[in-house]
C-alpha cells in the first residue's frame, strides 16, 4: 500500500482528474537560425519530482506538438507554442490554467531541457521516444458509466482452454503495469502477467478507473469510491467465466488489489485467490502507524480524530493544510467506503484456496499484516520471499536503495515468484 492513499493523484506538477483538452494555439518556427531537424519526432524522459520519478512523452513537430503523461492518464495534450531556434526549443503548455513550460537544447542526439511549472523548475533530459511493442489484446467488459478496458496477455504456448488470471494493481496511480507516477516505472505486473502467460496461464490486467485507458470513467474524485473497485473486478470474473477459452479463474492481488480481489473472490467463486503484498489491518491501523514518525503530535492526533469520524462514516469538513492531500473532502468518501473493511476478516469469507505471499524487505506492508491474513483464514498458504519488496523485486533493506528499484525497468521480478504462483495455480488440489 503506497504512504499517501489517493484515489486520483494531484501532483506538483500535473493535473490527471477530470482532465478536459483546451484548444491549443500554434506557433511556427522562429529564429534567424535554421531549426535543427533532428528535434522532429517523439522524445521520452522523466521528471524528478520532490513526490518521484514522473515519466512523460513529447512530440515535437515543426508548427506543433504534444505532452503525454501515461502514468497519469493525459495523452497528446497540445502544446500552446511551439519555437525553435537553431539547436534551442522552447515549448508552452497551457494545462487547465497551469503555465508549463519545456526549454532544452539538443546535443549528442538527446536533449537537455528543464520543466517548469507552478514556480517549480525541474531538469529534463529527452531521449528519442522507442516503441513499446503492445503484446496484449484488448477487451472491453460493461461497468458502471461505461466500458472498462482491459488488457488480454494470452496463452503461449496456447492450450485451449487455459486458465486465466486477473491481476489488481494497488492503490493510487498505480497502471496495469504495476508503474505509478509517484513511485516510478519497474513493470513489476506487466512481467508478472507476460511471465504466466508464458507459462500457459492467461492474464487480464487493467487500469482502475480514473486512470489510463479508463481514466474517463471517474471524472469527478468525490464520486469515486472502493466499492466500485470491487464491482469492477467482479464484472471482469464473471465475464471470463463466461468465456469458454478458459478452464478455470484466478485472481491476483496486489497491494491494494489485494483487499480488492478478495472481496471479488467472495462474490464469485474463483478458482484461487493470490495476495501479494497485501494489508492484513484496515486502512486506519495502517495510516496511523505510517504516519506515526513522520507528523507533529498536533497533526498527528488531527489525523487520529478524523480517521475516527471517517470509519464512523462521517465526513471532516476542517482539515489543516498539512493534511490536505490525505485527507481533503473529495477523497472522502472513498476512504469512507474503503474504512470499513478489515482485510483479515474479509479473507475468512473467501471459499476458495488462497495463497499468501509477503516480501521480507517490503518497505509498505509488513510480515505482520502477513499474519494477520493467515490468522484469518487459517488454511492459506503463506510464502515469505526473503529479499524482495513492494515492487515484486530482489531488493535490500537500506531504505534508499530499496526504493531505487522503484524506477527500474530492467531488473527481473523476484526469482521465486512466478513459479510459486503458476505451482499454486496449476495445482487444483
């Protein structure tokens, strides 16, 4: 479970909720020097945020171009201007009233640009963008509001039928990916599910809604809350159960997804139901302890009072600016709604085999909330990984280097992981 819970991040720098496109205004070259050609194209970085790495994607085209931010949602949002002088560009973005603005310089085929925003001037360095192939299908299942759209690794090879398992990703910004725009991207669940598909089990992943390709099924924060999660995810089951290209459904929690998919489980009979990393105490026990060292007394006990009207399902209208982004009024009714679950209860009510599986130097959920699961239903089967941590990978206890995995890509999911997954899930028993 990631330190601040939000259901729609608001970051320093970018706005993702209810996001609405503004009618951009073009700007030609300029300059008595003759643009450099090599800016034409797609260019890919990451900001380093005070709140993380926060990856984006420019497309620079000679009278125009656009931002992408995947981890947030926001795709091809046009630049207001766009000038460029010799080996210089400058770019304005016009974000819902937000100035942005994007000055680099191309040198040895990368650019070396700032981004400023909000009084915030943070370096930029842009490589050319690279392709990520797309190895999934896509479906497309009715939910509440609209379509929710997942991603459909399948089988290879292909038996048919093949079981299939739905993947949860945690709370937050956090994609179908396992990628966050606090945390950063490491693929932890796109390796996850491409690992099991390669394994003969098929994966469905998505984005929750509010995010990514389902971004346009929460536009107003206020009205989300973790039931729909939940519903979501039980529209998903059942039309998978449905399918007849799969044997049997499995579901698979991460994190958050871990509360989620239980509770998913309950309501559908799924094969098996996988917690990784999962919180074993609600919600409150969790943000009191987390927050424990890092608030003053006074906002301490502030935060203790108002989890306390919150799990008693009353709103808190004064709310002091420290604590504004945990607890302000439009997050509200979700952590009202997500307050009243006690995980390890919830997992007594699971029918189906369950197993438990908790990383040794996972910085967000601790062994304890571990016990507390098997404490709830006791004939799950729990698995420590020794070493790995919240993003699924090998990583050390030094906090810094621990969370250095975050933001990386090219290092491999725990070793142990995949096979005790597909071994649980291949074992009907």
């Amino acid at each position: 479970m990631k330190k601040w819970l939000l259901i729609c991040c608001t970051i320093l720098l970018l706005a993702a909720c209810g996001q609405k496109e503004v009618t951009a205004q073009h700007q030609g070259t300029k300059g008595t020097n003759a643009m450099n050609e090599q800016f034409i194209g797609k260019w890919e970085g990451t900001i380093e945020t005070p709140n993380g790495p926060l990856p984006i994607i420019i497309d620079l085209k000679k009278e125009s171009g656009t931002l992408s931010v995947p981890a947030q949602g926001l795709s091809n949002f046009p630049f207001q201007s766009v000038t460029y002088t010799g080996d210089k560009v400058k770019v304005s973005i016009n974000l819902n009233g937000s100035a942005i603005a994007i000055n680099g310089t191309i040198k040895n085929e990368q650019i070396e640009a700032t981004f400023q925003q909000n009084g915030g001037k943070f370096p930029l360095i842009l490589k050319a963008y690279k392709e990520q192939p797309v190895t999934y299908d896509t479906l497309k299942i009715p939910v509440q509001n609209g379509n929710l759209k997942v991603a459909v690794q399948k089988a290879s090879p292909s038996p048919s039928p093949s079981p299939v398992a739905l993947i949860i990703a945690g709370s937050g910004p956090t994609d179908k990916d396992g990628n966050s725009a606090l945390a950063g991207k490491n693929n932890s669940l796109k390796m996850l599910a491409e690992g099991l598909a390669q394994q003969g089990i098929a994966t469905v992943r998505y984005d929750k809604r509010g995010l990514g390709d389902n971004q346009a099924l929460l536009t107003k924060e206020e009205d989300g809350t973790f039931d729909q999660y939940v519903d979501d995810a039980v529209q998903i089951i059942q039309t998978l159960m449905a399918d007849k290209a799969y044997t049997r459904v499995h579901v698979i929690g991460h994190s958050e997804g871990s509360l989620i998919g239980l509770l998913a489980a309950q309501k559908t009979g799924v094969a098996s139901f996988v917690s990784i990393a999962g919180a074993g105490r609600s919600l409150d026990e969790v943000l009191l302890e987390q927050l424990k060292g890092q608030l003053a007394p006074k906002l301490f006990n502030e935060s203790t009072n108002i989890l306390t009207a919150l799990k008693q399902g009353e709103q808190v209208k004064n709310i002091s600016p420290e604590l504004q982004a945990l607890f302000r009024p439009s997050v509200q009714p979700f952590l009202i709604s997500l307050l009243k679950y006690q995980p390890a209860n919830e997992l007594a009510k699971v029918k189906s085999r369950v197993l438990l599986v908790q990383g040794t130097t996972d910085l967000q959920v601790k062994e304890a909330d571990a016990e507390a699961l098997k404490k709830g239903k006791q004939d799950s089967k729990l698995l420590y990984l020794a070493g790995m941590n919240h993003v699924l990978k090998k990583a050390p206890a030094d906090r810094a280097k621990n969370l250095a995995t975050y933001a990386d890509p090219s290092l491999p999911l725990h070793e142990e992981l995949l096979p005790a997954i597909e071994q649980f899930i291949k074992n009907e028993k």
